[in-house]
C-alpha cells in the first residue's frame, strides 16, 4: 500500500505542475500577442526612419556628425547584451548568452577590450558569477518595454562613444521570427553608416528627399533618434522572442506532463492489480489450508 500511495502523491504533484504550467502558458500566449502587435505596427516605422536618414546621409562628409564618424582604431568597444529577467522559456536567454561569449572571445582575440552593458536579470547574473565586471547594469528593465527604457538603454552607449571610452557600440538582442524561429542576433549600432541604414529596407526604387532646412542640420537632430528606434526594435524584437520562446516552453512542460500521468496512471493500475492478486493468493491458500487442517 505504501507504493500505490506513493504514486498516488507523485500524480497529484504531478496534476498541480500541469496546472501551474497551462497557467503559464495562457499568461505567455497573451503577453505574446501583446507585444507581437506592437512589434509589427513599430517595423515599418523604423524601416521607413532607416530609408529616409540612409536617403539624407548618402553624399554627406562622414565628419559632419560625430555619430557617422568611423574611428582610425579600435581599442574598446561597448556591447548592450539583452535578455530576459526571467527563466522558464526553454533556452531563450543561454542561446542569447552563448552569442554574447562568442563575441566576447572573438574581440578579445583582437586584442580589444570589452565594456559590457547588461539590460535583463538572467545575462547580468550569468556573467556576474562569472567575474564579468559590467559598465552598467539594468537587472527587471524588460518587465516593462517601452521608449523611455529604449531612450536610457541607448544613452549608455551613446555617452561610452561620444566620451571617448569606446570607439564602436554593438548590440545582442533576439529577433523574432516566428514561434520557432528567435534568432540572436550582433547589431552595431555606433558609429552609424548610410550603408547600414540601407541594409536595414528592402530594396527599392531610391527615393531623392528635398529637405528645408539642410540634411546636416537634420541629421544632428535625427542621428541619435535614429538610435533610440533601433534599440526599441531591439527591445520590442526581444520582448517579443521571449514570450514565444515561454510559450512554446510551457506548452511542452504542459504535454511532458499528461505523458507522465498517464505513465503514472498505468502503473498505479498495475501495482494496484499486483496488490488485489497477492491479496486473492493469501485468501485462497488461507482457504485451502482451512479445508486441510
């Protein structure tokens, strides 16, 4: 009996984590779409910003902005690596983290430093035991995405250029592609090219922009607004992977978990058989001993 009432306890356990994992996943699903609608109506707008200032800048003395100004030497880059501040999501924040070491190794190979800027708990810790000293930390940023979380990310790098500390500002993030499909991905972010910007639309016919007053006076104001969109796609396109990625997490934990009782289940049944029969043995050879005796 002691073994049928430890399986009974392992399926109850069991049928509490379904529960709690189908709640995780209905919770996900509706953060998913949520977001999903925010990153696509914001994709088009940063497409259409990227095409219009790679449309100003073409033509335009890469020192007219110190923003467009690309460095003789790098000594010291700056990396904004972005994550979750929170687990459950398969291997969402290892796979943004493996690419982060990746780039790590890969400069330091190049004999530059590394000064690391973490948006999202679980990078930050990861590193942190780690001994990976970090410029600056933002552990629970991405428990609200907005513009003014994008604005303070994107000053972190632009102070570290404009000061001098770095010469170069590299962003991971994870795009989201679909539900299978989160690519981490390795943004640079300063100095910004024309080129990049380019690279950013699909192609088309270029379009020619009469500007008033002239585009160096506009791109002094747009430049670093330009930054702030990309790091807001960055943020969004994370946010976004994030939820997907729990999602989809969860909705395995939930099916890993029907398995599990329903194995459960037939081996209770069979202890249970085993049990009823050693008990019919007992009776039955009590009986043959009585007629017997």
């Amino acid at each position: 009996m002691a073994a049928l009432r430890d399986i009974q306890n392992k399926i109850s356990a069991v049928k509490k984590t379904r529960q709690i994992t189908r709640a995780m996943n209905m919770v996900a699903a509706a953060r998913l779409r949520q977001v999903q609608e925010r990153t696509e109506r914001f994709r088009p707008y940063a497409e259409k910003f990227a095409e219009v200032l790679g449309s100003l800048s073409e033509g335009i003395d890469s020192e007219a902005h110190p923003l467009l100004a690309q460095p003789e030497t790098v000594e010291r880059v700056g990396l904004i690596l972005i994550t979750a501040d929170r687990g459950l999501c398969g291997s969402f924040n290892m796979n943004l983290i493996l690419k982060a070491q990746k780039f790590l190794t890969e400069k330091k190979s190049e004999g530059k430093e590394v000064a690391v800027y973490g948006v999202g708990r679980r990078g930050i810790d990861y590193f942190r035991r780690r001994k990976v000293t970090f410029a600056e930390q933002m552990p629970g940023a991405m428990n609200v995405v907005d513009f003014d979380l994008a604005t303070q990310v994107a000053r972190l790098g632009l102070n570290a250029f404009l000061s001098g500390e770095v010469q170069e500002v590299y962003m991971i993030y994870s795009r989201f592609e679909s539900l299978i499909s989160m690519v981490p991905t390795v943004e640079r972010l300063l100095p910004i090219s024309p080129e990049q910007m380019g690279d950013e639309v699909d192609d088309g016919p270029a379009l020619e922009y009469l500007t008033e007053p002239s585009a160096e006076e506009i791109l002094v104001d747009l430049l670093p607004r330009y930054l702030n969109v990309r790091v807001y796609s960055g943020l969004l396109e994370t946010s976004t992977s994030e939820n997907g990625a729990r999602m989809a997490a969860m909705d395995n934990a939930t099916k890993n978990c029907k398995e599990l009782i329903q194995n459960l289940t037939q081996a209770f049944n069979k202890a249970r058989q085993a049990a009823i029969t050693a008990e019919l043995m007992d009776i039955v050879g009590g009986a043959e001993a009585l007629k017997s005796g």
